[in-house]
C-alpha cells in the first residue's frame, strides 16, 4: 500500500529552490502542487483499496467489491 502511495507524491520531493532569500540556512523549498490534499486523499484510498484487495483470496474479492460498492455510494 505504501509503494502505491509513494508512486503518487514521489515527485513532490523535489528541490524547487535550494536557496531562501539568499539564506543560506533556510531549508529547501519543495514542489507540491495547489490540490495536495485531493491528490492525497484519492491516491489514499486507491492505495488502500490495492493494498487489501491484492492480499485477499479469490473466493472473497466478491464480497470485498460489494462492500466497496456500498461504502462509496
């Protein structure tokens, strides 16, 4: 589930600026995009939804994607 994840923000650490207002102590900037929290909250719940469902037997995918359904409508 974390490797899901981590293909989702992985970009983000990326330096924008290494250097603050010519400081140079001042921590490096990074690039996050404006919608983070919507970026993270939908590859959150696909990580999460790979995660269990790729560990589960055959036999019980099926119920798995009944309760999915019911949960998100």
């Amino acid at each position: 589930m974390i490797q899901v994840l981590d293909t989702y923000v992985k970009s983000w650490s990326e330096v924008e600026e290494n250097k603050r207002n010519d400081d140079p102590d001042a921590p490096p900037i990074y690039k996050t995009p404006k919608d983070a929290e919507d970026i993270m909250y939908n590859a959150l719940v696909y990580s999460l939804i790979w995660g269990i469902g790729a560990q589960i037997e055959e036999t019980t995918r099926a119920k798995f994607d009944n309760f999915l359904k019911e949960l998100l409508m």
